[in-house]
C-alpha cells in the first residue's frame, strides 16, 4: 500500500513531531521493516506471545448473554485472560523485544488506567530493559493499585502534573522524554497512534486478536460474523479486532466510544462523536478539541478511553464507512459491566465494557443465526472499587 | 529586504520569545516594545497551546497563563497589529501546527499578511510534513522557519537548503528551558548548512546568560532566548518591562561583543 508507505491513512496519520525525533522514527521504521521479517525475531515473539502470554485467547461462546438478550450469537474473545489481564500485552512484548533487538537499554511509557504501564513494566522485567513510565497524577490516584504493581516490576513510575494530569498529559510528557533521551530510549507506544511508523507497528502487533478470531469463528461455526465489536480510546484493542475482517465486507466493525455523561454534555470522551480534524500527538486524526484548536479536557469513567483523540486507522475506517462508531455512556458500560458480571460470571474492564453495552442494544435486532464478537479488551480487578464508589459503596482497594 | 533579513544584516542578532497574552494582551505589547528599544533584533510570540510537546516547564506554565485570559488566536494576531503601529521589528510567530490548521491554512496566512507577521515556527511541523502549508504560507509572503536539531545528523543539508527566513538550530535534546550546559556542536553544523545555503542560523533552547551568548555569537548568526525572558515575565509580572529591558540589554552587548 502506497498510502501505508508514507504513514498515511486516507487523509490521515502522518509524522507532525519535533525534528528531533525525526531521525528516530525513520530508524524504528527501518528497524521493524527489518525485524519482522527476521525469522529469529518472529520465532521469539511468537513464543513469547505463545508461552508467556497465554495464547490464543480464547474465543468463548456467551450462551446465557446468547439467550437473554434473544438475538445473535454472540461470542467473547478473551484478551482478559493474557497475562497482565488486558490486550496491552500483545503490542508490549512486540514493542519492547523489538527495542531490545535495536541495541536500546531503557523504555519509557505513558500510561491511562495503569494497564499498558503494567504490561510495559512486565515485559522491561523480563526481557531486562531499564523501565520508566509516564502517568498523569489524578490517574496515580484512581489507580494508585496500578502504581504499585509497575514499582513491584522494578519500574520507576512518574507522576505528571501537568494539563489535566491525565493520559493526555502522560503522552506529552513521555514525548518530550523521549526527545531528552533517544540514544539509548524506546518509547513504547500504548496504542495507535502518535507518528508513524507507531499506528502501524502496534496495529500489527495487536492484530493477532482477529486472525486468531478469524480462524476460530470459523473453525467453530463455519463462517463469518455479522458484527465485531470492540470499545475504543486510542484504539488499539479494536484496531486489532477489526484488521483482519477489514476485507470481509460483510462483517460489520463497530467501535464503541465513551460518551461519559453523554455526547450532549461537557464530560465525554467521543472524538468521533464529538470531534472535528486536527492534528495532534503526531497525528493528523479527529481529536475533541475548540475552535482554536486547543485540545479539550476530556472524561470518561473508564480512564483507558479517557484520550481526545482516536487512531488515524479508526479515522479513515470511519470516513471510508468501513467501520462504525457508537458512543456509550458511563451508566451504559457500568450497567453492562454488572451484567456480564452476573450473566457469564466475567469481571471485565469498564473499558471493554462500553463494547458489551452496545452488545446489549445491538444484539437482540440481529438474527438467530447472525454471530457477533465482543473483543473483550482486558479484566475489571482493576476497576471494581471505582465501580462500587459509583454505586454509591466505599469499599478499600 | 525581508525585514528578517534586514535582523541579520552586518549583525548577531538577539532574538527575543514572549508567550502572547501571558500575563495580558496588552502587557506582551509592553514588554515586546520594551525588548527591542533594549536592542531585540527579531521577537517570537507564541501563539498560547494547551499542549506544547517541545517546552519545558517554564514556558508550559506561560502557555496556561495565557489561556487562562482567554488569548486566542485573533488576539496574537491583534497583538501584532498593535506592535506594528509602534515597530518595524521581524515578528515571528510561535506555536503548534493544530491551531493552524483549525484556523485554516488559508485564512491563517493571509491574517498574518494583513497584521505584518514575517514568518512562524511550528516545532511540530518537521520537513517531511512542512508541504502541508509550505506553499500557502509562501504565496503570503510569511516565511516558515525550519529547526535543526542535534539528531538532525544527514537531514541538515536537505532542511537548510529549502529552508526561508532563518534556520533555528535547536541547541540541546529535549524541551525548551534554561541549561548551564549547551551542548551544540556549531564548528560541525555550520559547514554544512553553509555548503548548500547562505541562510542565517540562530541558536536556541537553553541560552540565559550573556557568556552563552557571546560564545554562540562568535559563530552562529543569531541567538534565540526563550525561558530566560519568560521567566523574568513569571517573576515580576505586570511590572517585568524594565527588568526585560535590562536582561536583554546586557544580552545585545554579549552578543555585540563577539
């Protein structure tokens, strides 16, 4: 693809970052070019992803959300159940043996709710990277369990005081670390987005999640589903759900975004919703943003969605019509986190939740024989006590 | 001439960066007139953004400074206007390429005709992206400055020789702020900007005193200092004119003496 080549997406993507990270990112790009055509690289990889992770995920067929909701079959494919209990994992590994292979000795990362900081952490443990990583401080307070974990992983975690001290702000910060440091620095990524070759190389490292859905949908039922669902910040989980359906015309991809307290109020997350064309984080995408171009503090119960923009892969699917995308509010995915709950026995993340929340409304208008997969993006441990406080419990974490 | 030109004409010249609108409107005009009656050859007024990846903290608050009165982009562009009734001064406008673009290339540029701004610094806006607003920028006549930094490495020849205005050579790796170090390597970087291109080159990112400038000055075209004055406009407030004369006094003579 001509398009790919220059790190464009339709109109979108593109490498809008200060000149002193030029030359790094032209590196990485030749880099991974290299490196994921080297069979010694794709055979650690895939045994990392094989032995230390825990896939395949499974996909798990959801009988009683099947027949409460009276509709499609529907079908949960489990990125849970990976190792540090989200998708995060999947991109991390590639990301940090890759940096580990380009001589680098140190990665840093920005993070939301703490989950890509934790599988940033895990895999600088284990594969003996120096490891830093980036979070906005009224995140380290809702998630001060997360905080600790990526300590315990020998990680050195900076609390961002900046703007609105949230993943935004946490991205901007690893960013101008990284133009501090790149000699000896690879910034892992969290999702994709940010300058090319970034969307691109976590796409590929997340899109095991559809060519494993792919062949075992198919394996299972004998064909394609009607609908994959997926919630979407950044959009990585979802880009990694969507790719390799992408050519499956028939396949509906439907991202969900958080809406927060709705669409119409001050407090959301929707960048597709809400959002107008910008360019921003190295990107040029659709980003909640003023008239002059400020970026606009955002919200979201779920802090992994808490981002004003979305990826310029999602960006084009969308202006192309190729993928949908539907926003989900705070009370939506909190209803549907307790339902999943009680329904399959699945403590999922409020994140993955806004997906099961539209599952809710979508469902039920399909056909019988129609399929549909919910990515289930990762593990709500994480969020329980906040779910508690939003129902009105106080419960210690 | 340019009146960019007309800042590096037989001179070192001093260049000056405000945030515009921090701590007001009409204090950055105050403290912008004040500069060049010190001997400010060119001044930079950053266009306020609510997050500027490529500064370090002290220009991080001014931006939020800014904002929080509300400075948008008409009022920059206001500001210039009422800078030009007083002064002929090469103005340079500072920010990043989103509020550009949502301003629209097009009206964006031909504003910055009418006012009488020269030309704009985008830090996120490097070579391979610059097509995105080079021509139009051109047709209006502003001029848009490009950076060089310590990892430009093989790129220096190809940005200098289709570089406008002036080069900036950024100093150090990182954000803006003041450094006791500068790290920049001019006898290597010169000759090759030289080679392709007879364009100024001024030295920014970390430059505070009057020695690092003399010392750049003896062989950079220019020098650029940012966090220094916007600290002094930190500390003294509303009242930082005669002080910000005074500092970028002694910072003209520096480079006058090299």
């Amino acid at each position: 693809m001509d398009q790919e080549k220059k790190g464009r997406y339709g109109i979108h993507g593109g490498q809008y970052v200060p000149e002193t990270l030029m030359n790094e990112l032209i590196i990485l790009e030749q880099q991974y070019e290299h490196f994921k055509k080297d069979p010694e690289f794709i055979k650690e990889f895939e045994f990392l992803l094989k032995e230390y992770a825990g896939r395949p995920s499974l996909l798990y067929y959801a009988e009683k959300m099947t027949k409460d909701l009276g509709g499609a079959k529907i079908y949960l494919k489990r990125e849970d159940l990976n190792h540090t209990g989200a998708h995060k994992i999947n991109n991390v590994l590639g990301q940090v043996l890759l940096a580990k292979k380009m001589g680098k000795t140190r990665v840093i990362a920005e993070t939301g709710a703490g989950q890509h900081g934790v599988a940033t952490a895990t895999a600088a443990a284990l594969l003996g990277l120096e490891c830093e990583i980036f979070m906005g401080k009224e995140d380290t307070e809702r998630q001060s369990l997360n905080v600790y974990r990526m300590e315990l992983l020998g990680a050195k975690v900076h609390s961002v005081t900046s703007g609105t001290q949230t993943l935004k702000d946490a991205v901007n910060e690893a960013m101008r670390e990284w133009t501090t440091r790149v000699d000896d620095t690879h910034y892992v990524l969290g999702s994709v987005m940010g300058p090319h070759p970034f969307p691109m190389i976590v796409r590929d490292f997340q899109s095991v999640i559809s060519e494993e859905a792919r062949e075992q949908i198919l394996e299972k039922e004998g064909k394609l589903p009607s609908a994959v669902l997926a919630c979407v910040g950044g959009g990585s989980n979802a880009i990694g759900a969507f790719y390799h359906f992408i050519p499956d015309k028939e396949v509906a991809l439907i991202g969900c975004e958080a809406a927060g307290h709705g669409v119409h109020t001050e407090k959301n997350a929707a960048t597709i919703a809400n959002g107008s064309l910008g360019i921003f984080h190295g990107m040029k995408s659709y980003f909640c943003q003023n008239e002059d171009g400020q970026i606009a503090p955002v919200y979201s119960i779920s802090a992994g969605l808490d981002y004003p923009g979305i990826g310029p892969e999602h960006a084009n699917l969308h202006d192309t019509g190729r993928a949908t995308y539907v926003p989900v509010t705070d009370e939506e995915a909190v209803c549907a986190f307790e339902y999943l709950a009680r329904t399959e026995g699945i403590i999922c993340a409020i994140e993955s939740a806004h997906a099961v929340a539209y599952a809710q409304k979508l469902a039920p208008t399909m056909k019988k024989d129609d399929i549909m997969i919910i990515c289930l993006s990762g593990r709500g441990d994480k969020d329980v006590a906040a779910i508690a406080r939003y129902r009105g419990r106080k419960i210690d974490e | 001439m340019s009146r960019i030109k007309g800042a590096f004409e037989n001179k070192k010249a001093f260049i000056g960066f405000v945030t515009g609108g921090d701590p007001t409107l009409d204090k950055s005009l105050e403290f912008i007139l004040s500069m060049v009656e010190a001997g400010a050859d060119l001044i930079e007024i950053g266009i306020p953004f609510s997050d500027p990846i490529a500064e370090g903290p002290v220009i991080q608050e001014a931006n939020i400074r800014a904002l929080a009165v509300n400075t948008d982009t008409e009022s920059i562009f206001r500001l210039v206007t009422m800078v030009r009734e007083k002064s002929e001064v090469p103005l340079v406008l500072l920010t990043y390429v989103n509020p550009v673009f949502k301003y629209g290339y097009e009206r964006f540029f031909a504003r910055c005709k009418e006012a009488g701004v020269d030309g704009i610094i985008m830090p996120d806006l490097p070579y391979e992206e610059k097509g995105e607003l080079a021509d139009i920028a051109e047709v209006h006549g502003i001029d848009v400055i490009s950076l060089i930094a310590p990892t430009s490495n093989a790129r220096i020849q190809m940005i200098a020789k289709e570089a406008k205005g002036f080069l900036y050579v950024v100093s150090s790796m990182g954000v803006t702020g003041v450094r006791q170090e500068i790290s920049v390597n001019l006898d290597e970087i010169l000759p090759q900007i030289r080679a392709v291109s007879d364009i100024p080159a001024a030295v920014g990112f970390g430059v505070s005193t009057p020695e690092q400038a003399e010392r750049i000055a003896a062989t950079a075209d220019g020098v650029i200092v940012g966090s220094a004055i916007v600290r002094i406009i930190e500390k003294y407030g509303m009242d930082a004119a005669k002080p910000l004369y005074d500092y970028v006094k002694s910072m003209k003579d520096a480079i006058s003496r090299a």
